[in-house]
C-alpha cells in the first residue's frame, strides 16, 4: 500500500460519488455506532481530518460525510497487524469495525462498495 498523499481533487470526486451512490439511510445502517477501517490507516483516531491534511484519506472523507448526516461514526482505525496481532487497540469483539478498502488476497477482506474507485482518480472530461 503506497503511502502517497492523496490529492485533495481524488477525495472531494470520492467524496460527491458516495453522497451521490449511497443514500443517508443506508450510509447510517452501515456506518452508525461503527469504527470505519483500511489498510491505509495507522492508527484510531475519532477525530475528523480536513482533505489538505497529509494523512487524510479516503476513511476520514467517509466519516465526515456521515457525521455531517448525523450519524455516530466512532472513529477511523487501522486493518493493519504486526506479527498476526491488529495494530489498532479496537476490541473487534466489542466494536462494529467497518472495512472500506478493496479486496485483499492476504487478509481475503473482501472489497468494499465503499472503496475508492478507478473513477475517483481521473478528472471528468472536459
């Protein structure tokens, strides 16, 4: 997973397709009382993330849009593991984890409706 900053024109199409894809009630079946997950992130965090900031991506775009809805999104925590144990301190058993990142042949995380797209990266012809 590249560490690449994501540019503030791929998160703002990322962000009008999923208000544009998923409606408030579906975003709020999905994502209310849960923590939003990807390989991209390294750490938990409930704090928002404006899209200038280096580290926001496309789970911070996610959570605000939610919480800008209403709804209870708990925070942005980590897939990653280090020697077969998560690196995030969020209790799985416990906490609803949403994963929205695509399809992984390691972890066999499947992809998720929510990921960011080919689409999201190319600018709309002119």
């Amino acid at each position: 997973m590249s560490k690449k900053k994501l540019s503030e024109e791929v998160l703002k199409r990322y962000a009008q397709r999923i208000r544009a894809t998923f409606s408030p009630e579906e975003l709020k079946s999905v994502f209310d009382g849960a923590y939003i997950s990807s390989f991209s992130v390294y750490t938990t965090t409930e704090l928002d993330r404006e899209m200038n900031h280096p580290a926001c991506n496309e789970c911070f775009v996610l959570m605000k849009i939610c919480r800008s809805l209403g709804i209870r999104v708990k925070g942005v925590t980590s897939e990653r593991t280090i020697k077969g144990k998560k690196i995030s301190d969020v209790d799985r058993d416990v906490h609803k984890v949403v994963y929205v990142g695509k399809y992984s042949y390691f972890t066999k995380h499947k992809s998720s409706p929510f990921r960011l797209l080919p689409s999201d990266y190319k600018a709309a012809a002119k």
